[in-house]
C-alpha cells in the first residue's frame, strides 16, 4: 500500500489538519472528522497512477 499524508483547511474551524490517503485506490469518498474541531468532513480523492489528482474537502451540516 502507498499511502500520501495531505494537508488541507479544514472547511468547519479552518484549521490546517493532515489526512493519510491510500494511495492505490483511484476514487475515494468518506466521511472523517476533523481532528481540531471534530466536525465532520466528506472527503474526495482522485489518484492515477499513484498520483493525487483531486482533493475536495467539504462540510457537512448536523
């Protein structure tokens, strides 16, 4: 597995937090919360060939 740690504003708190993303999977959608504020974030990831081509990390209303 290769994995890429990617950093992003958080959307709630807009803190600078870290992801670790599996790199080998070439489409990804997930719900994780945010390590400073704990609310939750739908993450997006594209990769190719091993590659991050998209990022999208957005709120979701509770």
């Amino acid at each position: 597995m290769m994995e890429l740690e990617h950093f992003f504003q958080c959307p709630h708190c807009w803190e600078q937090i870290s992801m670790i993303l599996d790199t080998t999977v070439s489409s990804q959608t997930y719900i994780e919360d945010c390590e400073v504020c704990c609310n939750p974030i739908q993450i997006t990831a594209n990769f190719e060939q091993n590659e991050l081509i998209n990022f999208d990390a957005n709120s979701i209303e509770q």
